[in-house]
C-alpha cells in the first residue's frame, strides 16, 4: 500500500499545528487532530484548538466533534481517525495526523499491546517521593495526576501506587487508559513519514508561558467558566484539561488570578516535559519495518520550534518521502 501518511507529533506549544497548515496548503492536506483534549468542543481557547480562520484555510478533522460529558479512548479515536485517513485517500489528499498526544499515536501506528519501559529516572523520582511523603501521602499526590488509578489502590500498596506513578509521570497518561486501550488495539498498516519537533527547553518552556498569557487575552477564563457552570463530573478527561483546575479555584475564590495563571503555566510546562520525554523515548514509527522499501527516510526531528527557517528542511524531507513512494 502506496497511500502516504504524515505524522506529526511533539510537546505542546512546539508549533506543531502551524506546521500541518503549512504543509496542507502545499500538498493537498488534510489535517486530522491527534490531541486528547481537542476533541471536545467546550475549550478551543483553553486547549489550543485552530481558530475559525486557520480552519477555513484548510480542511480539518477531528477537532471539537465531542461533548465535554463524553470519552475519547484511544481506541475509539483511533477508528475515528483511520476513517478520516481513508476519506483524506479517497479525496485524493495527504492525511496529516497531528498531536502531542503519544497514546492516540501511539495506537494509530504500533497498537497498544504494552505499557512501554520506564526510565530509571522516573523510577527514582517515584521511590524518592514515596519515601519523602508515605503512603497517604504518596496517594493524594497521585490522586491530583491520575485520580482513577488512586482512588483504585490502598496507601499501603506501595509497588502498585509506584507503577501508577511512574506510568502517569512517563507517559502522561493513566496506568487506567494503558490497560484499557491495550486489549484489542494492534498497530495499522501505514506508509507514514514522522516528523517530530523537539525544541530547546528553554524555548519550549517559554513558548507554553506566552501561549497560556495568549489564552487568557483570548477569553480562556469566560471559557472555563462555561465549563464549570455545566458541572460535569469531575473526572471527565475535559475537567483535567491544562489550566481548568487552577482557573476553577480561582473562580472559587481560593486563589488569586495571578496564582492560578502561573500555576496553569507550570502545569503546562510539566505537560511539556512529559511529552518531550514521551517523544525522546518512543518510536511512532510505523512497525518494525516501517516501509517496503528501504530506503524512505520516514522519521525526522527538528530539534526547535516550527518557524520559517526550518520549512525548506521539512518541504525537503516530505517531498523525499512521497516521491519515493511514488516511485
């Protein structure tokens, strides 16, 4: 199977979405949303999503087509975005998958069969906690990052609360959805190309600090206050999206603007190591033979944030990509 695809995964705030527009509008794309949080229409300032007229430009699936009461597991985005990729074919477009979220990628082109290694790093960190703040302790710092595996476990289960911890911490995601996801979910056949940004941390971080301040001008908070008026349980993935807990407590009148805004930016800033990590450690790549052809160059990092500077390297690398397989 000829048919290409693009991956494009990285952090958040690395210029990933301005990317994919940019390469639609040249190679007849079709950009198709891979952010766990973007799939609910009730936070498109708070979770980044396209504006309108970034949507007119080209054609974008998968964005804001759930309500904040519903699931996305990996697995049912999954089918939902291997039937916009057949669409994106049939319509004779490039598919441009595109997200930071490492689990939809993740099942889209390898399956989830496993929950994958975790670094002795992060293993460190999760027995180095535990044995600064306890069991209980240990919990009810789990409970704020993944409060269905927390409220699963008992404060004296150590090893168990460990694993949730190190899963969550590693991967950004609940040992709950691994488990969930990796019944029934093996890797599709793809020919894809993946380009990965990996900016700086320095840029990085303060790329996430100016995009949080932009949100708020752009009326986040307004956003949010929506949300919470609907009070949707509190474990809808929508409730745990980046700088909705903070805001709430602001709006609670438990903290000051200032204080939930700077929380909601270091938030965010550990999201972004979290995927960076993610990024780092993890092959998206398609299978263990990515192509029948040997010599396609499918994997590309770009170790910055997405600017002009750097488009004649990509445009580069993606014409390779499809010229190849065409030939």
């Amino acid at each position: 199977m000829n048919k290409p695809v693009l991956i494009i995964g990285g952090p958040t705030s690395s210029g990933k979405s301005a990317l994919a527009v940019e390469i639609a509008l040249s190679f007849n794309g079709v950009v198709i949303n891979a952010d766990s949080m973007q799939v609910y229409r009730d936070l498109a300032i708070l979770t980044g999503r396209p504006d309108a007229a970034t949507m007119a430009q080209v054609s974008h699936r998968l964005f804001g087509v759930l309500d904040g009461d519903d699931v996305c597991s990996a697995g049912r985005w999954r089918e939902m975005a291997s039937k916009e990729i057949e669409a994106a074919w049939k319509a004779e477009a490039l598919p441009i998958v595109v997200g930071g979220t490492g689990l939809y990628l993740r099942a889209l082109t390898r399956g989830l069969a496993e929950v994958p290694e975790i670094s002795g790093e992060v293993r460190g960190a999760a027995r180095a906690l535990y044995d600064r703040l306890g069991g209980v302790g240990f919990q009810a710092e789990l409970a704020i990052r993944d409060p269905e595996m927390a409220a699963r476990l008992h404060s004296s289960d150590r090893q168990r609360l460990m694993r949730a911890w190190e899963v969550v911490e590693a991967t950004g995601h609940s040992l709950a959805e691994w488990q969930a996801a990796a019944k029934s979910l093996p890797g599709l056949p793809l020919n894809a190309a993946t380009l990965v940004l990996m900016p700086p941390r320095d840029a990085l971080y303060g790329a996430c600090d100016s995009r949080f301040l932009k949100m708020m001008e752009d009326g986040a908070l307004a956003e949010v206050q929506r949300l919470a008026a609907r009070r949707l349980a509190p474990e809808r993935p929508v409730m745990k999206a980046l700088g909705v807990r903070p805001l709430i407590a602001h709006m609670a009148g438990d903290i000051p603007l200032e204080e939930a805004v700077a929380l909601a930016q270091r938030e965010t800033r550990r999201y972004a190591k979290r995927q960076s990590t993610w990024f780092r450690n993890q092959t998206i790549g398609i299978s263990e033979e990515p192509s029948e052809k040997a010599d396609i160059e499918t994997l590309k990092l770009v170790s910055s944030l997405y600017s002009e500077n750097i488009k004649e390297e990509i445009f580069s690398f993606l014409n390779r990509f499809l010229l190849t397989l065409a030939g």
